[in-house]
C-alpha cells in the first residue's frame, strides 16, 4: 500500500542524500590524493630504484664495544 495520497503522482528521482554527496566529495579527494602522490613520485624519485650507484659507508670508532 502506497503513502502517497491518489490524486498525487510520483515526481521521479529523489534529490541525493547527504551521505551520497559526502561519498562523491571522500572519492573526488581521495582521487586528488592518489594523483599528488604520484606528482611527487615522480619528482622525488626517478632513481629510487636504482641502488647500483649507491656507495654506503660504515664509520667505527675505537670506543666502539663491537670491536674487540
């Protein structure tokens, strides 16, 4: 049973709730969010695979209790 009086047709869609707008506004920034981070990725590290050119260093002391 219908809680529209008769005389009263239905007018179509319903505008969307709040809680559909929150979602499409948390997946617009979330989008923005991933392509930032990709913008960056790709400016901070072309290279960051590349390790073959990396020379690590190691500096002991003589006050060191590793050495025996």
């Amino acid at each position: 049973m219908s809680t529209l009086p008769s005389n009263d047709a239905p007018t179509g869609k319903q505008p969307p709730s709040v809680y559909t707008v929150m979602l499409l506004l948390a997946m617009l920034f979330m989008l923005i969010a991933v392509i930032a981070m990709f913008v960056e990725l790709n400016r901070w590290g072309p290279d960051y695979y590349k390790t073959n050119t990396a020379r690590p260093t190691v500096m002991l002391t003589t006050s060191s209790p590793f050495i025996g």
